[in-house]
C-alpha cells in the first residue's frame, strides 16, 4: 500500500483474491495495524490475528493466522507499507522481520527510483526546453539522492548477506572494461579506483557475459589477480549478480567476505532479487544525471545570455524567465510565472500594446515561423517602460510539435540614443557641407557667367572641370543625406498612379547628353503599358540612377532601356555593355559603401551608397531589384514596381 | 538706379557675400540680416519688395519669421522666396501653405538662376507657384 496525503492506497496484492483490491483506501483516522506500522515507523507483528478485528472484508475471509506488516522508508520517511500474511500457523521470527524490513525498505527505494524515472521520461520531452525542467529535477533531487540510495542499497545488501564489502562495477563502453564506481561499501578510494576487470575475465566477466548471479566460495586465480590489483587483500569468497535493466546488462554488483565459504546457493537467489533493485536505482541515476546535466547547460547558457528571455507555454502563460529579463524588467520570475506578456510586460509596438488575438507570439505558436519586432515598449514592474528589440521564436518538442515560444528582447534605450546622436551627427554634418559646397558652385557660376569679368577659354575649361568636381562632392552629400533619412525611416514617399514609361521618356532625354559625351547609345522604346503604383519623385531617383550607372560603367556600345508587363508588376530592364560584374561582386552590389573594385572602374567615383539607396527605395514601393551579369559581357538591372 | 529691394535673410556669411555680389550686379538693392530676428525687424521697419529667405536660422527659424511677416499689415503682401538647403517635406508644404512664392534648394540652383527667378517674380511673369 502507497501513501498518499492521508490514505493507504492498495497498490499490488498476491494470493488474497481480487476483491482486496476494489476494496477503498484505508484513511488515517481509521487507524488499524498498517497505520500503526506508518506512525511508528516499524514492523508490527501479529502472530495470532483470531485476536484482531479486519476491517478488510476480503481479508478476514482469508482465515489468516498471522501478519507481519513492514514500513516502506525512504529516508526517514514513510512512502508506505508491505504485509505479509501467514494462513498456516507460524510465528514470523526477528530474522524474518529483518529480512522483510529491508526487502520494504529496498522496494520503497527502488518504487521512488522507478517514479522519478518516469516522471523524469516523462518530461523529457519537455526538457529540451527550460520550462518545467528547474522544478522537476530540483523535486526530484530533494526526494531522492541517488548516490546516498545506492549506498543504502549496498550496504543493506552486503549486511544481509553476511559480507564484509560491496561494489559495484559498472561496464565502460568506451574501454570496454567493468570498473568499480562509488558509492562502494567498505572500500577505500583507491581500491574503487583500482578495481577493474576485463569482461571475459574472472567471476565478474562471467557473471557480465552470462547475466546470473554466481558464487566463489574460494578465490580461482583471475578473480584473486584483479583483487590484488585493488589492494583487497583480505578477500576470501565472493557473491556477484549482474545489474540488468530490461535485457541490458549495465555491470556487476558484489559482495565480498574474508572468510572462505561465507555464502550459501540459498544466499544467491536473494542477491539476485536484491541486486535487480539495484541496477533499478543505477539507471535511473544515470537518466537523472544526464538530465541534470541538460538542465545545468541550458540553465548556465541562460543565466550567461545578456539579453532577458521569457518563455511561455502553449497557451501563452509564462514559465520562464531569465536573470537578464528580471534586471531588465524588475520583476521576479515568480511575478510573471502563469500570466501572459500582455498583462505583464505590456509590449507595444507602433500600433498600440500587442493583444492576444493579433500578437506575434500567437502567430509564431501557430506558424512556428520566428518573428523579429525591431522597437516594442516594454513595461516594467514599476509602470515605467524602455524600448527593447523583441524577437520570437518557437520551441519544439521531440516530435516536432510546437510547445511553446521563446521571446528574447534587450533594452535599447543606449542604442537608440547612439544611433539618434550618430544620425543627427551625419545629418549636422552633411547640412553644413551643403553650404560651402554651394558657395563653390554658385561662384564658379558666377566667374564661368563673366560676372566677375572676362575669363579665356582655357580658364573657362578650367572651371568647368572644377564645376564637374563639386557637382560630385555635392552627390556624395546628398546621397549620406539619404542614408541617413532611409535609416531612421524619416523618408517620405507617396505613392500615386504614374505613367513609368512617360518618366522613363524624360530621364532618358536628360541622360542623353551623358551618354552622347561618352559616344554610348541610349536605346529605349516607350511602351504601351498600364500605370504603376509610386512616388514619381523616387522612382526618378531609382532610374537616374540605373541609368547613370549604366552609363557610367559602360565604355563602349550601348545602354537599352525596357519595360514590360509581368503579372501584377511591371518590370523595367537596363542593360548595358559595360564592364559586368563577377558573382561575388552581385551578391554584395547592394549593400552599403559596397563598390566593385578592378582596374577599370578605379577612375569612376562613387559612394557606394547609390545601389543600397535604390534597393531601399524599390524595396519601400514594394517592388523588388535584382541584377544579372556576366564579367566583360554588361550586366542588365531589373527592378519591379506594383501595378496600380 | 536700382531696380528693386531685396531682403536677404541668411546666417551664412560667405553665402550671404556671394548672394549679395550677384544681386547687386545684377542692379539690386539689397539689405542683409544674419539671423530671424534681424530679418523680421528689417522686414517690418523698412518693408523691401521681396524677401529672400533661408529655413535653418539663428534666434528664431524661418518659418516663425515668415508666420511673422504674414501677421503685419506693412509685409503682409510681400513675396517670400525660400533659399534653403533644408529639403523636408513637411517645410516645403509648410512654406508653400503660407504663401512662398517659390521654394528653392541652394544647393541645386545656381546664382543665376536665383536672379532669374527673382526677376521673372517681380515682373510678374510667375505668380505664387501652387503646389
């Protein structure tokens, strides 16, 4: 019978029937023989039971004559008992209530080890995962110390086998060798160390390759050479039975004595049954250990992140959170344990506060598709809030369900005042440039005007090339302007209908001097095509730029200028002759300060900002950009616009 | 004899040399202030026929000084030709809300043109652009 709360519980009963076992848990106030072996924690025995009043039906049937009933302790503590009943007229002796208190005592062992594993397996599923991992292993850590059990374990055994030591050697797979392990009983460090054995040698490799419980009464010369290895000198006779789980054999579990003959075959079988609840205890130790193991990693990796995390289960309620995510927000995990984000941390985005219904945790619970939220507000304890990158992610259990989400968010406040100060810096910066630079400009227009006077034709050349140099200074200017408006999401675009082959018509008529000047030809066809949706000020942007670029890298040959209807979009082309691009210089051609580098563009000036801008022009029309090329061949530009 | 008077209202001062040179060759007669405040007195105490002014100006920003100008009786007519190198939208809507006859950036028009436009302005060729 188990404990539980204030009830014996009927667990397993042999040779009394089947209706013992629908009969009702006995409560505590009911007191009678199996209460009292509970309340004082030792043996009862009753060797006439015409004397005692049953209250089992089923039991005072049986016509019994005696009863021994046995506490089940583990560590002190009661987890039940165990009753043996006698129909023939015996009287259960000490030895028997020996023998039967330690046979309660292992089997309550061996029935916490067996309820820790499973409840360990159980969650392993979980555990891959922080969640409930901290509270089961410490609750099981708690009940049950596994070293100190198996100890307990051996030692009880070797005591009641009439031995003098015990140890157990455990089968290493890497070396292929048993070797002892602690705990062992009776035996010094070193000799745990020392004792080790190949397993097709001596008593222990047999009793490992046949998987029975043997018996030397006298040392044979194998087992007396491994012993003497280990210094146990004063060994005589020994009792080994394998530690099996299922139908693995995990190592060999023995008793020793210093005297010769020490044990009987009547002692084996024992040793045997005694020794499986052993080997029950091991490989839940080593489950636990692993598990332990797991959790201390993920437990340190957490504790190390700088950035807070919060987990939360399937239905959104938090079950985690992390040293970091307790700075940050100051509450106490213990605070947030069981309610959702949205009543604690409160995150808000641009929008107003995230809501159960619409809020990116419950999309990633259902899409498992991690989601990054680039500025929420998040509350803290004391009402106040800071900006803080969010990002979502989902956990997944062994089968690949979804479990859960992982939400790992760190204050930004720092960041965002850098990346404010850096902006305003550039912004500062570049405005003040715009000023000399139009002070240049404007009188070298003025001198090249003969404002100032007569100039001949050589100055007159002279400052034009200056002019043509500002104008580059100026562009550079302009485009870290944009840089820095794209970033902070401070540029403005209004997208409209619009003719694009129209606005394609009056650049290529500007860009044409360009062009004729370099001797390129300009080839473009104004199409028949319907309205595209977009801000005609950007997509000038867009296609002067192309285009000039286009130009600007093409030695000889010719520039060709398209566009044409796909699906929803239109798509315009430009191809050039030019000098075309390798594949790894494609791959970075769109990204920031990036310019491809070969002997031939070394005299084109340029930023590198000019493509990045375009891509973040396009991307922000929700169009797409893309490029094809091949080395000394030219390269074609594409980019796509929605249709209105 | 000078053709007309220009009001220039810039804080810097080799832009406000290199304006005033072209203005005044160009037979302009032109005042000078360096900051808001200066530009709305000179404005108001000795009303010229058109006022160039800049957006990003010490004291009291262009904007204020054109609300400012609009609120006096002497300058409420007078056309106000924006000369800035501050590009933002929302201003340029702004200006053109509170009557700007034009809203140029110095960094893409050249003296010249400045003069042309100040000229076709005040003949009346162009009117207050509507945008």
């Amino acid at each position: 019978m188990f404990l539980k709360d204030d009830f014996l519980i009927r667990k397993v009963a042999r040779g009394l029937g089947e209706e013992i076992m629908s009969e009702p848990p006995i409560p505590e106030g009911k007191g009678g023989i199996s209460w009292q072996a509970v309340h004082s924690q030792k043996p009862v025995v009753e060797n006439d039971l015409s004397k005692t009043q049953i209250a089992s039906k089923a039991l005072a049937e049986g016509q019994f004559h005696a009863l021994i009933t046995v506490p089940m302790l583990v560590r002190h503590q009661v987890v039940g008992v165990i009753s043996i009943f006698a129909r023939k007229e015996r009287n259960f002796s000490e030895s028997d209530v020996n023998l039967f208190s330690v046979i309660a005592n292992q089997s309550a062992l061996a029935i916490i080890s067996i309820q820790s594993a499973e409840l360990l397996l159980e969650n392993r599923k979980k555990l891959s995962e922080f969640s409930s991992l901290n509270q089961i292993s410490q609750s099981v850590a708690t009940l049950f110390n596994f070293e100190e059990t198996l100890l307990s374990i051996i030692a009880t055994i070797t005591k009641q086998m009439e031995g003098d030591r015990g140890v157990l050697a455990l089968f290493d797979h890497n070396d292929k060798l048993l070797k002892a392990v602690k705990p062992a009983f009776n035996l010094t460090e070193s000799q745990v160390r020392d004792f080790r054995t190949r397993s097709d040698e001596g008593i222990t490799g047999q009793v490992f390759c046949k998987g029975t419980p043997l018996m030397l009464e006298k040392l044979n010369p194998e087992t007396q050479e491994t012993l003497l290895r280990a210094k146990l000198t004063d060994v005589k006779s020994v009792l080994a039975a394998p530690l099996k789980v299922k139908s693995q054999t995990l190592g060999v579990l023995h008793v020793f004595s210093k005297n010769e003959a020490n044990f009987e075959n009547e002692d084996l079988r024992l040793f045997g049954i005694l020794s499986s609840q052993a080997a029950v205890v091991v490989s839940s130790s080593y489950m636990y250990r692993e598990i332990e193991e797991e959790r201390k990693k993920d437990e340190s990796l957490l504790t190390s992140i700088g950035e807070g995390v919060v987990a939360v289960g399937k239905d959104e309620k938090i079950i985690l959170l992390n040293d970091a995510g307790q700075n940050f927000t100051g509450f106490l995990k213990e605070e947030l344990f069981g309610k959702t984000i949205y009543e604690t941390l409160k995150p808000t985005d641009k929008k107003g506060p995230l809501k159960v219904e619409n809020s990116p945790v419950g999309r990633v619970l259902k899409t498992g598709k991690p989601e990054v939220l680039t500025e929420v507000s998040i509350t803290r304890h004391d009402g106040t809030t800071f900006p803080a990158r969010f990002s979502v992610a989902a956990t997944f259990d062994a089968d690949d369900e979804i479990m859960g989400v992982i939400c790992v968010f760190s204050d930004i406040t720092k960041e965002k005042e850098v990346e404010v100060m850096k902006q305003e810096l550039i912004s500062i910066a570049t405005h003040e440039l715009r000023t000399p630079i139009t002070g240049v400009k404007g009188y070298l227009d003025m001198i090249l005007a003969g404002d100032t006077g007569g100039v001949n034709d050589e100055t007159k050349e002279t400052l034009q090339e200056m002019t043509g140099i500002t104008q580059k200074l100026a562009d550079l200017v302009d485009d870290l302007l944009n840089v820095g408006r794209i970033e902070q999401g401070r540029i403005e675009y209004k997208p409209v209908p619009m003719d694009l082959s129209q606005l394609t018509t009056d650049i290529i008529k500007e860009l044409s001097i360009q062009a004729k000047q370099k001797n390129i030809e300009l080839i473009y066809q104004k199409p028949e095509i319907p309205e595209v949706k977009a801000d005609p000020d950007r997509t000038r942007q867009v296609l002067i730029n192309l285009i000039g670029n286009a130009i600007k890298y093409t030695e000889k040959g010719s520039v060709t200028v398209s566009l044409e209807k796909k699906d929803q979009e239109i798509v315009c082309s430009v191809k050039d002759t030019g000098l075309g691009i390798s594949k790894e210089g494609q791959a970075k051609l769109f990204s920031k300060f990036y310019r491809v580098k070969t002997d031939k563009t070394r005299q084109i000036t340029g930023t590198g900002l000019g493509l990045w801008i375009t891509k973040q022009i396009v991307e922000m029309m929700a169009g797409k950009i893309w490029v094809e090329s091949v080395e000394g061949k030219g390269s074609t530009f594409r980019f796509s616009l929605p249709r209105v | 004899m000078a053709k007309a008077k220009l009001l220039l209202v810039e804080d810097d001062v080799t832009l406000v040399k290199m304006y005033e040179r072209k203005f005044k060759s160009d037979g302009y007669e032109v005042e000078i202030a360096y900051d808001g405040e200066e530009g709305f007195k000179k404005a108001t105490d000795n009303p010229p026929d058109l006022i160039v002014l800049d957006l990003m100006l010490p004291k009291l920003d262009g904007i204020s000084v054109f609300k400012k100008i609009r609120s006096q009786a002497s300058t409420f007519k007078t056309p106000v030709l924006m000369l800035t190198n501050f590009d933002q939208e929302d201003a340029v809507f702004e200006c053109f809300k509170l009557g700007a006859v034009d809203y140029l950036l110095k960094s893409e028009v050249t003296p010249q043109e400045v003069v042309a436009k100040i000229e076709n302005l005040l003949k009346g060729k162009e009117g207050p652009i509507k945008k």
